[in-house]
C-alpha cells in the first residue's frame, strides 16, 4: 500500500497539467540525469498576506519547511534511483514512505501557496462563475463550506491539510482532510485539489499559538478564490455557472 501511495504521488509530481505553477513552475532540475526539484518563488511578498499571516511565518514555512522536503524528496530520489540500478528491493521499499511524506509536502506547499492572494490582489474575494455555482449547489452556501472546512480542519488530530476537492467522476465537491503530507491523491485518483489549508502547527503556531480555529477563521480573508475557479473551469468544464 505505501509503494503504491508513493508511485501515486511521484505521478503527480511529473503531470504539469494537474500541478499548480508558482512564479513559472515547481522548479526542477537534473542531478546526474535524474530529475530533481526547486523551491518555487512565492507569487507575493512574505509580508503581503499580513495581518492574516505574518512575515515571519511565511519565511520560516517557505524557506524552512517547504525547502526541507525538497531537499529530503531530491535525496530519497536519489537513494531510489541508485538502488533500483543496483537491484536493491529492501531499500527501494524502505523508501517509499520518506518519497511519500516529503513528495506530497512538495506538492501540497505549491498548492497552498497558490490559493492564498493578497487581500489588495483579490484575496477573499469570494469565488464566481461555475465554481461559486458548483459550491451553492453541493453545500446551500459559500458560509456553510466555510463552516464545513473549519469544523474538519480544526477536528484534524495533529498535523494534516484540509481540502475542497473536485471529484472528476462523480462530478462533486467535497471536503476531504489528509494527514500530514499525504497529497489529496491519496484518498482517491479523481480527487483533484481545488483548496488546500495547512493545519501543522507551522503554518501558524507562532501567531496564533495553539489556536487553529482563529487561524481557520482568519485564512479565508486571503484565500485565493481566482485561483481555484481557474483549477475548476478546467478540469469540469462542462459544469453549468449562473
């Protein structure tokens, strides 16, 4: 099950079309011909989103946190890459949770830097078009999938990220949650990411200290709404919009 996992997210990882793009991509690279990845640039200053989320919090998760699963993620690919040539079964199984864990934190960190925006460049402004329409239809209201989202991600025990999913094949929004760094791939390969909340302490411990409602409540005045009606107008365009 968590080789399985693991391949899963590694695919993601390599399908553009289903990875949101930071400042021009995830950034990658080759280290002795395999592929390797970069810490992407924000799309904003690490001041913008305050008073939301202040300075120091977006340098520590971006620099910090995000820098370190891509280090770890490059290495274990490396590790990987080295013991399927040399035939190493154990060791290629043995990786597989450290590819999972700091793969998916790659993925889910380029996720939440997209949906989050400045509240001068249109953060908060609440979605329109098919997607509004889509979340009226699926929950009664913008507010009732707010509520929705905080009561799940503040009943999340420890660390983990709470989503607004696009099912692709049952053509539904959903609100799923994922523990730790495990990517929204992981609960179902049509679940695609529309909106992804980071509830490790990390992302807000030293602001709000242990008070994730506060920051629940809060994030939403720079959720990037744009954002995610663009991700949802692609990938369900056939959904009708008032």
């Amino acid at each position: 099950m968590c080789e399985r996992l693991s391949t899963m997210a590694l695919r993601i990882l390599g399908r553009k079309n289903l990875i949101p793009t930071i400042s021009g991509g995830l950034g990658s690279g080759h280290l002795r011909g395999l592929q390797t990845f970069s810490l992407p640039d924000l799309p904003y200053d690490y001041g913008a989103l305050e008073p939301v989320i202040n300075a120091e919090i977006m340098q520590l998760h971006h620099q910090k946190h995000h820098q370190a699963y891509i280090t770890n993620y490059n290495k274990a690919l490396e590790q990987l890459h080295e013991a399927i040539n040399k035939g190493h079964t154990s060791t290629v199984v043995k990786l597989q949770s450290a590819i999972k864990f700091n793969g998916g934190g790659h993925i889910n960190h380029s996720i939440f830097w997209n949906n989050l925006a400045p509240i001068h460049e249109g953060g908060g402004e609440p979605p329109k078009g098919s997607l509004g329409w889509a979340i009226d239809s699926e929950f009664g209201s913008l507010e009732a999938l707010i509520q929705r989202v905080n009561a799940e991600g503040t009943a999340l025990q420890g660390s983990g990220w709470v989503w607004l999913a696009l099912n692709k094949e049952l053509k539904k929004l959903s609100v799923e949650t994922t523990a730790n760094q495990d990517p929204l791939v992981t609960k179902g390969s049509a679940l695609v990411p529309l909106l992804g909340i980071d509830v490790w302490e990390h992302a807000y411990y030293l602001q709000y200290k242990n008070v994730r409602p506060d920051y629940l409540k809060n994030i939403w005045k720079v959720i990037n709404w744009k954002y995610a009606g663009d991700i949802f107008a692609k990938e369900a365009p056939l959904v009708e919009s008032r």
